[in-house]
C-alpha cells in the first residue's frame, strides 16, 4: 500500500502496483445553491432494459442492458422514491454502492432478485450525502449482455464553494471484432478491452479562468483497476467512496479508482485562455487520452482564484475508532471458493463470514491468495484501511479495495447498524467470477 501523507493521493501512482494497492471557510461566498427540499419530490422511474452503446465513433451500436431514467440527483435527508421496472429476461437486484445502514434494501439479503416483468417501489432514505453508484451487475456475470451502472448524487445540505458540478462515469468493456461486446465472467478470448466515459468514447469540458469545477469521477468497471489523470492541473481529493476525506492533492493529478470506487475532486481552473489540459486513462499497461478540458475565451469568472477550500461537511462518521478491544476476523480472498459463492447461488442460511456486535469495532484481515489482484467490498459500513503496525488508519473512507496477490490488508469498521450485509470478492479478471458472502451486525 502506497504510505499517503499530506499531499499524497491513495490512488495516485499509475503502475500496475499501484494501481492495484487500493488504493478561510468564512471567506468563501456560497456559491452552489442547496437543492430543494424533499417534501412533493415526485416518484422516479427506473427502468431496467435492453439498450445500446457506441464504443467505436462511426461504429455500430453494441447491445447492453441499461438502467434508464432521470438522473438521480438528491439532498442529505431525502427519502428517493422510485419506481423499478426489470424489463429484462433475467431476474436484477439493485445495489445501491456506497449507501451505509439500510438493511431493507440489503441485496440478497433482505431485498431479493426482481423477477423478468416485475415492478417494485423503493424508499431510500438517503442519510449521507456523497457520490453514490447504482448497480444492476451483482447477477451479471456470464449474462446475454453486459450492464451499465447509474450514478446517484446525493448533494450536501450546507452550501459548498464550487462554480461547477461535473459527473465522469468511466465504464469497461470486452469487444469482439463485430462491435458486440460479452458479459463479465466470460472468457474474453478474441476480444479487446475497451473503456467509455460517459458512455462515450471520449468527453470535451470547457471550463473559464478561476472557475472551480467539482469533479465526480466513477467506476462504473466490471474488472478493471484504472488511473484518470488530468494533465497540468492541481487537482485535490475531497471525498473518497461516497465520504468526505482530508482534503489532499492528488499526486500528478492522477486517481486510481478500483471497479465501484468513486473520487470527489476541486479543480481550480488558473491556466490562461486557450489551454487545453488531456484527461487521460490508464489500465495499468499503457494511457490514452480519454477527453480534454479547454479553457475558454469568455472573461474570467472571478478577478482571482478561490481561496483553498475546507473540507466536505461531516456525514457523521466517527473520528477515532477504538481498536485494542476490537473483534478481529481473518478473512481469505482468492484461493479455492471454499465459503465464497456466486451470487447466484447465495443463500441467506448460509453460515455468515463473522458477526460484530452492534458500536463495537470489527478489524478484518483481507490476505488475497489469488494469482491476481483483488477486490473487496464490504456492504452497509465503510471502513478505514489501517496502517502497518495497527497504530493509525489513512484519513480517508472507503467501501472497496483492490489488494495485490499474496498481499494482508487490514481494515476496521465500527458496526454501527444492525441487519446482515454481503461482503464481496472479485479478482481483477475479466473472465473471474463474482463471490459474496454475508456479515450480521447484531
């Protein structure tokens, strides 16, 4: 793991390691605007069906299955009603990434697979605000088609300094030479890796000097462990996997983002007019540009640049977590499946992997016996990756880590909502499968 200090990025370096290593407040005039309240919001639509996505410019539109609807954008203390529609021929559940202590809506837990031709309506009480992913893969694999991801805002309540506020969803993709593209869990032979950002091939963001630009960047990957960098720009991290974190400049401006992982940056636009800044991705074996920010001619947005900004508001996460009386599970990823069992196998009578006792701390060792990276997530709580020795953790959450082979990681939660939860696995391979298993908090 990359040691992070105060101006070190968690998901900074662009080699294969690191890729993979998981990676004046009162001065600042209020700039984007509260959204309104929650009272009279009407009931969204999401609908799950087939659709098609461009992965070549000029080329035929690939085949996939999408979540279609509005955007999901809210406020801290909404309660998103929506209404889900599968009009697919397979059963979907939704897994709302980064959404802490909803037992309700716990997929394949308490929240079961919706049937082809089903209809459900869904209250997400939406307590933090963050970036968010809504995610209709964890049946996915070997399906007919792949699946896109939706992002989900969830905007803060007390004003935040930002001029802009910019959504990049980055996507991954195994293509065949007709333009179709196959499902993860399938062997990619004769296939080549293609990625999208906002579904497109590749993005043009125009920006003025001095405007500030928060940008949410996403994973939307089934596999991959990628890096965005964005060339000539000071870029800081504000909020990692949904939660506000130290803030911190990302080390040559670059994010490294494991599937289902999203960053919060500022971005202070001080370059002259005309400048052109590439977005560059990389997979962890070369970097193409991806799109560009150009700065335009219009006049300035401000005579100077905005004065650094403070943190995030708080979600209400603890600030210390008490680790000498901790309960403290090993949990092997990687190796032979042994407990570990696709998704769609899952049986909530299956044995859980530990159970925490509800306000006390849980510390999972996550030793990868794969031959390949791998990634975790843990459902219902974030966590804290831990250092070293166990003395201290990095100032920063997370809900999913990537960790190398043969590689032990702690982390440590504090089991704050009762309910069961899955806990994921999956190795950085486009052919592997998907596992879960399940925790309860009681």
């Amino acid at each position: 793991m990359v040691r992070i200090g105060p101006m070190a990025s968690p998901k900074s370096e662009l080699d294969r390691r690191a890729l993979t290593a998981g990676l004046g407040a009162a001065a600042l005039v209020p700039i984007w605007p509260v959204s309104g309240a929650a009272q009279g919001r009407p009931t969204l639509t999401l609908q799950a069906k087939p659709g098609t996505l461009a992965l070549q410019p000029g080329g035929t539109a690939a085949p996939v299955w999408s979540l279609h609807g509005p955007d999901l954008t809210f406020k801290r203390g909404d309660t998103a009603e929506i209404a889900f529609a599968n009009e697919l021929p397979v059963p979907v559940v939704l897994n709302w990434r980064g959404m802490d202590g909803i037992p309700a809506h716990s997929p394949l837990m308490t929240r079961a697979p919706l049937a082809s031709g089903g209809k459900a309506t869904l209250q997400l009480p939406l307590r933090h605000a963050g970036t968010l992913l809504c995610d209709s893969g964890l049946l996915g694999d070997a399906q007919a088609q792949p699946v896109r991801a939706r992002p989900l805002i969830v905007r803060e309540t007390e004003p935040v300094a930002i001029d802009r506020d910019e959504v990049l969803l980055i996507e991954d993709w195994r293509a065949r030479p007709d333009g179709t593209v196959i499902a993860p869990g399938i062997d990619p032979k004769n296939t080549l890796p293609v990625h999208t950002i906002n579904g497109q091939n590749s993005i043009d963001l125009s920006a003025r000097v001095n405007e500030r630009i928060r940008l949410r960047v996403i994973s939307g990957c089934q596999r991959s462990v990628v890096a965005i960098k964005l060339e000539g720009l000071d870029v800081w991290v504000m909020a990692i996997d949904g939660q506000p974190s130290e803030p911190f400049q990302a080390r040559n401006g670059a994010l490294v983002l494991a599937p289902g992982g999203r960053v919060d940056t500022f971005i202070d636009v001080t370059m002259p007019a005309g400048t052109t800044s590439a977005i560059l991705l990389h997979d962890g074996k070369e970097a193409r540009p991806i799109g560009k920010l150009v700065v335009s001619s219009e006049p300035p947005v401000r005579a100077a640049p905005l004065p650094p900004a403070p943190p995030l508001p708080s979600n209400g996460l603890p600030e210390r977590i008490e680790l000498k009386s901790a309960t403290r599970i090993d949990l092997p990823l990687g190796g032979p499946p042994g407990d570990w069992i696709r998704p769609a196998s899952f049986s909530a009578n299956a044995p859980p992997a530990f159970r925490a006792r509800k306000g006390r701390t849980a510390v999972l060792a996550l030793t990868n016996r794969a031959a390949t990276a791998t990634v975790f997530h843990l459902y219902g709580h974030h966590f804290r990756l831990l250092d070293r020795l166990d003395d201290g953790w990095k100032p920063f959450w997370l809900d999913g880590l990537a960790i190398e082979p043969g590689q032990t990681q702690r982390i440590a939660f504090v089991a704050e909502h009762p309910g069961s939860y899955l806990i994921e696995s999956v190795a950085t391979d486009w052919a592997a499968p998907r596992l879960v298993r399940w925790y309860a908090v009681e």
